[in-house]
C-alpha cells in the first residue's frame, strides 16, 4: 500500500481524495463486477439449437444443459410426443420453448429454474383420477426442498425437489394430501379436484431438529453437545436494529452488551462474564466469526441484513475449536446466500432521535448557581483586606501562574473597582438569573438525530450456482450540528458448483465511510457558566469577551478577564472574543475510513462422506483523518497570542515567522491487514443401518496480523488554497519554545510524536473435531486444538499445550419409555468440558526496547529497554464445564433450554510484584486467575393460535458471578481499590467490587468515617467544629467494605408478540441487576459545583441541610477538604443498587395481504412503525438511568433519547 500524505485540502475548502491507495477502488470495481456479472448472467440464457426430426426428450435436455435448468417430466407424457424441428441461434428461452411446444399437445411452466412439462388438457387417468403438479414455499415465499409429500389412505408417496416442486399422478380427484418433514410442521391438503398446488408449510421449531452452525461444521442440535444458542432471520429482523448489537439484545441468555456510559464506542458484548483482567490488551468480547472465518470486525460495523442466523458458542465444547481466542465465547455469523428465482429485497429505514433532556441531570437552576458563586465570592473576598490583593493571586499579564476566573467574579470587581454602577450590577445579576446556557446550547446546536439507511439486495441459485449482493447506504446526522456521517457497503458473494465434486465461492465485502466531527470541546454544552448566553432575545449572537478554553496546541493556560482586556487594547494581539456556534464550523474532523473483507472456499468432495475444504479471508483497514483551524479561528487566534512577544516600550511584537501567515491542518494515517488460511477434512457418515453417525473435522490454520506504524503530521501557516505551509523549526519551539508576553516566559508548541511502533504477528494452529452419535440418542463429543504464535514463551512445554474439549449427549425424548410422554416433543441433556484461552499481544517473551538519541549530543544513539522479557509466557487458559438441558414441550409449543456452568480461568496476565533483582520492580506474568459460576435458561412459546390470531413470549435470562481467585500483587492502599477497581483486586472477592468506607456520622456539617479499628477520621472540638490536626487518611484496605460488583450479575429479557392476520404488534423489555452504584453525591473539595443541592448545603445558617460545601469549611480545615470529601463520597451510605427495567421498544408492523401485494406486482411488503427507549425503571430513583451512569464515580451522563423509527421492507 502506498500513502499519500501530501497535503490535501481541508473541510469545505477542496473536494478530498482520501482513498488514493492504489488498489482499493480497482480491486472494489472489479470485484464487484466480476461477481456481479458471474451471479446474473445465468439469469438471462440464450439458447442455439439445430435439429431435425428429433426427439422432444433430446431437445428439452440440450436446452436445459446450456440454460443450466432443470426439465421435469414423465416419460408417459412424452410417449405421444411429436419429433421436433428446430433450428435458433442466440435466441431467448422462452422464445425457444414456445417454437419447441407449438406443435405438441404439451404445455411447460418455468419455476425457480426448472421446466415443467405438463399435458396441454388435464389428463383423466380414471375414475376420478388427475395428475397433479404442485410447490412447497416457506413462509419467506422460498421454496422449500426436501419435505415429504403423502396422499392419505395410499402408498403414492414423493419428496420435492430442489425447487420444492413435486409430481403425483393417478392421485384421486378429492384426495388429501400431507406434508410432513425434519425441520417442517405436518399440514393436510384437501386436493379439491385442482391439479396445480402451491402450499406454505410451517417450519418446526422443535429444538432437536435445529441446524448449529459453529464454523467448523455444521451440524444438527441432536448431534451436538454444545452450549449453543441460535438466533435466526426471522427473530433478528423481528424489529429494526441499528446494528447487528441491537439486534442481538435480548435474545440469549447470558449475553449482556456493556453501554459506553459516554455513547462514544459501540456497545461490548460479555458472554458468561469476565475471563481476563487484561480488558485493555486481551478484551472481554467474544470472538466474531463470520461464515466460518474470524475477523477483526465488530457487530456494530457488520449489516444486519446481511446476516441470516446467528449462533453463539459459549462452552468449551463449542467454543474450544477455536483455541486461544475463544475464552470470551465466539459469536458465529452465517450470511444470506440466494434461494431460487432472482429475487429482489429493498429496506428502507429512518431513524430520529430527540434531544436529552438536561431535566434528567440534577442539575441547580441558573438562579441558584448565581448565588452560590456569590457566596464562593463574598467567602473568598473576606479573606483579603482588598480586590487588588484578592485578584493578584489571579496574576495579570507577564505572570506564568495565570488562572481564569468568572463573569461574575469579574462583575464583582468592576463594582467594588468602580467600573460599574450598582444600578447596572444589579441590572446584570437579575439578567443573569434568568439566562440559561445549556437551554440556549441544546436550542442552538443540538438537533433530533437523523439517520436513514437504503438496503437492497439481489439473491438467486440454479443448480450450479448461488448468488447473493447486497448494497447498502447509511447516512446520518448527529445530535451536534455539523456531524455527520455517510457509509457505503457491499457484500457480494457467489458460489459456483463446478462439477459434481468440486464447489467454489469466492466473496467481497466492504465498506467505505465518512464522517464529519466537530472539536471535542466544543460539543459540551458546559463550556460556559449558566448564566451566560449564546444569543440574545432577537437571535443574535453574544460574544463573550474571554471564555475558560485554551487552545490545545501550545503550553499556555488560560487567561482571565483582566488579561482578556488588557489585550483587546493592543493591536498586535488577536481577539479572544467567543461563540460556541462561530466556533462549531473551526476544527472538523473529517475521518474517513475503508475496510475490505475478501474470501474464497474451495470445497471438494474427494469420497463418500469425506470431503476437503480451504479456506482464505483477507481482511484490509484504512483509516485517515484530518482537522483544519482557519488563520481567524477561536484556538489559532489563541495561540498566536501565546507565541507573541511584545515590548510595550517600543510597542513592537514579535511573532513566530510563519506562524501567524495560516491556519493549522494535521493529518493522521493509519491501516492494518490481517489473512487467515485454513485447509480442514471433513467426514460424515452413517453406518451400521443408521444406527452410528460420525461427524469429524481435522486441518490446520495459518494466521498473521499487520499493524504498521501511524503516519501523522501538523502545518502551521498553512493556506488551503495554494497549499502551501510555513516552515518552522519544529524541534526547537516544541522543547525550548519562545518568549510569550501573556506568559512572561517561555512556551512552547506541540509538535507530532516522535515514537513510533508497528506490530506483525503470527499463528499457527492444528485442530480435530469429533461428533458420534449412535441410535439417534447418546451423543460423544470432542475436539483437540494446538496453537503456536510467536507471543508465546521459549518454553517448549508452554508452546505446545493442547486446547481440548469433551462431551457427552443424551436425546432422552427418542427413548422408547419417553414416548408414551406425549406432553414432552423433544428432550436432550449434555455435558461438556474443555479448555480455552485468550492472547494478550501487548506482552512478549523477548526484551522489548526503543532506539533513542541523546537530547545533547544527536549522534549518540542508544537502546532504553522498555520491557523485560517473559521466557514463561502462555496463553490464558480457561475450564469451562457445562452441563444443560433442551426441551421441547407440549408439540413444540414450549420450548427452551437450561445450562448451568463454572468456568475457571488461570495463568491469567496480571502486575505481579517482583524480586527487584531481577531488574524490574514488578511486570506482567500469567499469575492470576478468576471463576465464573453461573445459570442461563430461556423459554419460548406460542401459547395462543386460531389462526388468525397469534399470542407468543419469550423469556431470557442469565446469572453470573465473577470471583477473583487469585492475585499476587502486594496489598496496595484503600484509595486504590476505591478509585480503580478494574485495576485493584483481592483473592476471593467478586470482580470489579465496589469497595466504600464505613461511614461514622456528620457532625456540623462534616461527614467522617471509621477506619479499620472502628474509630472516627475526624475529632471534633466541644462545639463541634474539627480539629484540623486530627483529619486523617484512612489507608488500611481492612477499613473498606464490599458493597457489591460494578457489574450486572444478571441480564436477560422478556418479549411478548401479538399478531392479528396481516398486524404485528411486539414489546421487548430488557432488565439487569444485582450490581451496585455510587450515589451522585457533590463534590466537597471545589467550589465549581452545579448540582441541585447546592441550595440545600450544610451552613452556619441552615443546619438541616446536606453536607456543607467547600465555601462553608471553617478557615482551618480547608486544607483536608479533598480527604473529607472523597471518604464522603466514597462511604458506605452512598450507594445504591443499580437494577433496572427499560422497555427497550415496542412496534407495530403491517404485512401487505398476499391479493394486494400481487395486484402491486411485488412479493411481499411490510411497513413498521416502532418507538425504542421509551419508558424504563430504576432502583437508584432520582431520575438515573444505571446505562448511561458511571457507576463508580457516581456521575450522570447525558440520558439514552427517545428513538422513533419508520421501516419499509419490499419484495419484488
């Protein structure tokens, strides 16, 4: 790949050209079109034929060989026919049928690529007798191969064809018809004298006659002894879903998807709890696999309508195969491919969001925030005889120790300094009181969400060949304005039955998006006080003359009101004027970023049952962003003035040459690639009359990950129209930097890293699966993995250990004592046990270091070690056993399953403290471990049906506790495990705990707690009031209590479905609990506080109120404010549990009656109305919503908006 990072032109200026490497946007065009063309051109046959006098026969099978179709006939019906003379070239089937049936007493129909050849006149074959042509669909109008076709009272018995079709002759004219199968329900068809029949079957649902797809095979559920969950087309589409995450909420039991309490990264599936305390290096997601093949592809960034089952492999007997990647579980995706005629699907969907609301985030009117910062003011003033000594510790300009201050503050001294009247100071505050800056920001610059999304797809197969493509475009519109998205994606896929033995697919998927980002800092709608505004009363703008933002690029801080002033008055320097909605068009990130999936498989069939398959993904990532500030921008006219000098004697400025000629444009680079290849056997058979099955797998596999190096570099003085930049010396301004007059010292500018690191690795794997089952009842299970990658030790008994699972079967329900049981449809029970593992690619063997040059003197080069090596490094390995139970009751009516499990996870990577002589303090080493015990079970049924009215539930529900069960990692203090529990753990406690202190009593206002020998933080005086000598630090971890896990222990969900001939009606509620939370309490220890409860603080005036605030700490006690504060807000009586119940959403769908949709030429057409978010419980009360919290700091976010979504899906 070749990178191009001359300068491009940035947002608004220049059309991009972003994707320059050179062979993405070929490869894309020629793959699509070669696919493209391969699927279709099989569609459209012309046909060439020259005979004369032949026989039909002859004829019809030569025009079935070069339209590659299917002819069906009886050789009765042909007995009378007459010889044919035909002589076409290049000509259209249809117009070679016609002159091929124009003299015959037959006639011919064509369906899903095959001819029927029936008689012209219905043919009575006796008394009462007809000959009868039929098809069998599924409920997606698809045609259904494989189903039993029984005349009732009669021998005459068929199965249909690829097709579906089917042929009975000699059948009497009011006979019944039955249709019966593995995977179809059993329906009687009254034949009513009709010769021609279409009929839908149901598909069963019983659990033992399920297909599970696991990657490696693909097997029925009564031959597996896995713990697999299956989530197929019609659930997955069941709503629309804003990704494939979405889409999997709710539907199996034990997966859980964690919520970025922020929305800025896309939800993470946990399977079955925690498995590794390297959440950072190794992750805690399960590993997707998508038709056979993992992949570095998250759910979110997968099409859901791509998708057509889903299976989700979570013990070891299901999951082992995949070795050590697969201790989180593995998540397998099975994609559509075409079924019979050309078939053509549209989806349209629009999603808006509304706005948060900030009604949910406590937090004090403007009212009440202006008079608290008074009181912050009037405490702080008291403390100095006047202003000038007051706001000296504020610094002025030429003071390196400069700190900003507020609108009011500055109100304030301009009163006491005289500046302004008291009738235009009371004016301002009454003004003030009324503003709202964060309504005003929500108004002006947040927007209801927008998104739409356009999917279309194009599947169909013959005989020989299957073909499915997809396009599918997303464009949206973010809640800020100005962020926006689009992405472009294609999935392409076709498989071509070469010969009768040999089977070929070849595939491409891709995608290509785009998105607009506007500066971080401007998208908080905290950036100014409350009472300030963004427009006035008639919509223009409100400039404020200074505002608490700096610029980001250079080391100075903030300025203040003063200085803000003093450099409006000079010439030289720019202005620091401020708004938020002039400053939301400066610094847009455009990213864009192209990803390419690219695969072929190659199956042949090399003797009865045996079978040789191989296997290639090519996966490619590109990521590039830029960000471009105008010469006139809020943070470049900042940062100009940091790096300008100025003499006020000779009133001349000094500015950095080149600097202050242009903006500053930064581009960011980077891509990766990864391959895997696999070659496998694969052997099934049935022996011994059907009484033993044997399904068995065994190859190897090749795997290497690329990450180059980030390329990244910045421009100063930079003019997008002649592309031009300074030249600086980036060296020097970045380290010794230039004399600032707002500073009066030196500062300096950013400049890009100079660090850089790429990561190659590889793997190799060998592995052999076995499935026996013998009479259709006791099932045997196994599999044998070994991985070699080049993370491994030099430990040879650490390089080969084996990754094995084993398990056992019993289809109860096909014992003959369970017959007499009508109740009970289907019954399995398993057991399993095995071995996984996870990698962690951030350790390493080998002693890791970096080049470096000496600061001083440039041409000493020397290597910094960076990381002892890890002779002894292994994978983390997991035991997971399993034991559960399938059911299916009452004729499949109730169906469901239960599993209870342990998984232990051992040599897991975890900072161990060393012996110091081994040249390192501490380092991470397999040494830790964590259990997972827990229970899953779901539960299905259609418990109403007449027909036309359809009542259905569902039930999921998952419990897991995760246990630390070893570390060995000294004890470290109490605020530790407070403040980093995902990095702080004790043997025998659950993962991730909420650790608080033992909370004594408040006493004046002062909250205290009780250290481990049960005595107080803090002693008061006989008034009451702290000593300032006795306020202590409580370290000792033995004074901290467990309060709980962070972490859900459990999940699950409750669907219920109501259907009403061609309406849908569908609510899907989802819950989870048993963990706990910190309560949103204030922050003692600043006086930047905006929560309600700074009205009903503690003081010497009101003490029935809540704890006092750091502007009503006694003079001598200040200096403990952070300590008391912290232990306050970190004791016991500050939790709550963190359960919640959301209706996740309801929907309502209309299906297009079948008379209506053929009057409208399509297939089928079903329009959907849903509302997602739209009500929810929690137990921690006071308006929070436990998703979106951050559960141990004890801090809002902004809540999960209301959603409403429209949906059209057509079938032409």
């Amino acid at each position: 790949m070749k990178f191009n990072l001359q300068p491009k032109k940035p947002y608004k200026k220049v059309e991009r050209n972003i994707f320059d490497f050179n062979f993405s946007i070929p490869l894309w065009a020629f793959s699509f079109l070669f696919v493209l063309f391969c699927s279709f051109t099989g569609q459209a046959q012309n046909i060439t034929l020259k005979f004369k006098d032949a026989p039909l026969e002859t004829v019809l099978k030569e025009v079935a060989k070069q339209a590659n179709y299917e002819v069906f006939y009886t050789q009765k019906l042909l007995k009378d026919s007459k010889p044919v003379t035909i002589n076409v070239k290049n000509s259209a089937l249809k117009e070679v049928l016609n002159q091929i049936f124009n003299a015959q007493n037959l006639k011919y129909s064509i369906t899903n690529q095959t001819i029927v050849v029936t008689a012209a006149k219905e043919e009575k074959v006796g008394n009462g007798l007809i000959g009868i042509r039929g098809k069998i669909l599924n409920n997606k109008n698809e045609p259904f191969p494989g189903v039993n076709v029984n005349v009732v009272g009669t021998n005459i018995h068929v199965v249909t064809d690829f097709d579906g079709g089917f042929s009975l002759d000699n059948v009497s004219s009011e006979g019944i018809i039955e249709i019966s199968g593995l995977t179809v329900e059993k329906k009687s068809i009254a034949i009513g004298g009709r010769t021609q029949l279409t009929i839908v079957a149901e598909e069963k649902v019983a659990i033992m006659k399920e297909v599970v797809i696991t990657g490696y095979q693909t097997l029925e559920r009564k031959h597996s002894t896995g713990a697999i969950a299956t989530v197929d087309e019609k659930v997955l589409n069941e709503n629309i879903n804003a990704d494939l995450a979405t889409a999997l909420e709710g539907r199996v039991a034990g997966l859980m998807f964690q919520k970025n309490p922020n929305g800025t990264t896309a939800d993470k599936p946990i399977l079955r709890g925690i498995g590794t305390f390297s959440s950072l290096q190794v992750g805690y997601s399960p590993l997707i696999v998508i038709d056979g093949l993992p992949t570095e592809l998250t759910l979110d960034q997968i099409n859901p309508y791509d998708i057509e089952s889903v299976n989700v492999l979570k013990d070891a007997a299901a999951a082992s195969i995949y070795g050590s990647r697969a201790a989180n579980g593995v998540i397998v995706l099975s994609t559509k491919k075409g079924n019979g005629n050309l078939k053509v699907t549209v989806n349209t969907d629009f999603f808006i969001s509304t706005k948060p609301n900030l009604g949910d985030m406590n937090y004090a009117s403007t009212s009440d925030i202006v008079d608290f910062e008074q009181a912050v003011y009037k405490r702080e003033r008291a403390r100095f005889a006047n202003t000038t000594d007051m706001f000296n510790i504020y610094g002025d300009i030429g003071s390196s120790s400069m700190k900003y201050y507020s609108p009011l503050y500055q109100l304030n001294r301009d009163l006491e300094e005289g500046k302004v009247t008291n009738a235009d100071y009371n004016s301002t505050i009454a003004q003030w009181r009324k503003n709202d800056y964060y309504k005003d920001y929500r108004d002006n610059v947040w927007q209801d969400e927008f998104r739409q999304r356009y999917n279309i797809t194009f599947s169909g197969s013959t005989r020989k060949q299957n073909t499915y493509v997809s396009l599918n475009y997303d464009e949206s519109k973010a809640r800020i304005k100005n962020n926006k998205s689009n992405a472009f994606n294609l999935y392409a896929k076709s498989s071509f039955q070469v010969n009768n033995w040999l089977e070929a697919t070849v595939g491409l998927n891709g995608t290509l998006s785009n998105d607009d980002v506007t500066d971080i800092d401007y998208g908080n709608y905290d950036i100014q006080k409350r009472y300030e505004r963004i427009t006035d009363d008639n919509g223009n703008l409100v400039m404020s003359p200074f505002v608490g933002l700096s610029d980001g690029f250079t080391s100075s801080g903030l300025i203040n009101p003063i200085v803000a002033r003093k450099l409006a008055a000079l010439s030289g320097f720019k202005s620091n004027e401020f708004n938020v909605l002039n400053s939301l068009q400066e610094g847009i990130k455009n990213q864009s970023s192209l990803s390419l999936r690219a695969f072929a498989n190659i199956k042949a069939k090399l003797y009865k049952g045996l079978s040789f398959n191989t296997q290639f993904q090519y996966e490619a990532r590109r990521y590039e962003s830029s960000e471009y500030n105008d010469i006139n921008s809020y943070k470049m006219r900042y940062a100009i003035n940091a790096l300008t000098g100025y003499n006020p004697t000779t009133n001349a400025y000094t500015y950095v040459e080149g600097f202050s000629t242009g903006g500053r444009y930064k581009q960011l680079s980077n891509q990766g690639s990864n391959y895997t290849f696999r070659n496998q056997l694969d052997f099934t058979q049935e022996f011994g009359e059907g009484k033993h099955s044997v399904n068995a797998v065994a190859g190897f596999e090749m795997r290497e990950s690329s990450s180059p190096r980030n390329i990244e570099q910045i421009r100063y003085g930079y003019d997008p129209v002649t592309l031009s930049s300074a030249v600086l010396n980036s060296l020097s301004l970045s380290q010794t930097g230039v004399a600032s007059y707002i500073s009066g010292n030196n500062r300096t500018l950013g400049a890009v890293s100079r660090t850089q690191q790429e990561s190659l690795h590889r793997y190799f794997s060998v592995f052999s699966t076995l499935n026996y089952t013998y009479l259709s009842k006791y099932n045997v299970t196994g599999s044998y993995r070994v991985d070699r990658a080049d993370l491994f030790g030099v430990d040879p008994k650490y390089k080969n250990r084996p990754l094995w699972s084993a398990g056992l079967g019993w289809n109860a329900s096909s014992e003959d004592f369970m017959k007499e049981i009508k109740w009970v449809s289907a019954l399995k029970v398993r057991a399993t046990y095995g071995i996984n593992g996870n990698i962690d690619q951030s350790t390493t063997p080998y002693v890791t270091a970096t080049r470096r040059n000496d600061n001083l003197y440039q041409s000493l080069q020397y290597i910094n070690v960076t990381a002892q090596p890890n002779p002894m490094l292994r994978w983390e390995k997991t035991q997971s056993t399993n034991f559960g139970v399938d059911y299916s009751l009452f004729r499949s009516k109730l169906n469901g399953s239960i599993d209870v499990y342990r998984k232990y996870s051992s040599d897991l990577l975890a900072t161990t403290d060393l012996d110091p002589t081994v040249g390192a303090l501490s380092r991470r080493i397999n040494a830790g471990a964590l259990l997972n015990k827990g229970v899953e079970f779901s539960l299905g049924s259609e418990w109403y049906n007449n027909g036309s009215f359809r009542i259905a539930s569902n039930l999921i529900f998952g419990f897991n506790k995760t246990t630390v069960k070893k570390i060995t990692r000294a004890e470290s203090t109490a605020s530790n495990y407070v403040g980093f529990p995902g990095d702080y753990f004790l043997e025998n406690e659950v993962y991730n705990s909420l650790y608080a202190y033992k909370y004594g009593g408040t006493v004046n206002g002062y909250p205290y707690i009780l250290d481990e020998n049960g005595n107080p933080s803090i002693t008061f005086d006989a008034s009451g009031n702290p000593i300032s000598t006795s306020v202590k630090s409580v370290n000792n971890v033995a004074a901290l209590v467990n309060m709980g896990t962070l972490m859900p222990t459990y999940t699950g969900s409750v669907s219920q479905r109501f259907s009403y001939k061609q309406f849908d009606l569908n609510f899907l509620f989802v819950f989870s609990g048993g963990n706990v939370m910190r309560k949103e309490t204030m922050d003692m220890s600043t006086d930047l506080v905006t929560l309600s409860g700074i009205s009903d603080r503690y003081t010497d005036t009101n003490q029935n109120g809540n704890t006092r605030l750091y502007v009503d700490f006694a003079e001598n006690v200040r200096t403990y404010a952070s300590t008391i504060s912290s232990q306050w807000r970190n004791s016991d009586v500050n939790v709550v549990d963190g359960d919640y119940i959301k209706l996740r959403n309801i929907s309502m769908a209309y299906n297009l009656s079948k008379p209506f949709a053929n009057k409208m030429k399509i297939a089928s057409a079903k329009f959907t109305f849903q509302i997602n978010n739209l009500w929810y419980w929690s137990a921690a009360g006071n308006r929070i919503d436990p998703e979106v919290y951050s559960a141990n700091s004890g801090t809002r976010n902004l809540p999960s908006p209301k959603t409403f979504l429209l949906g059209l899906n057509l079938t032409l």
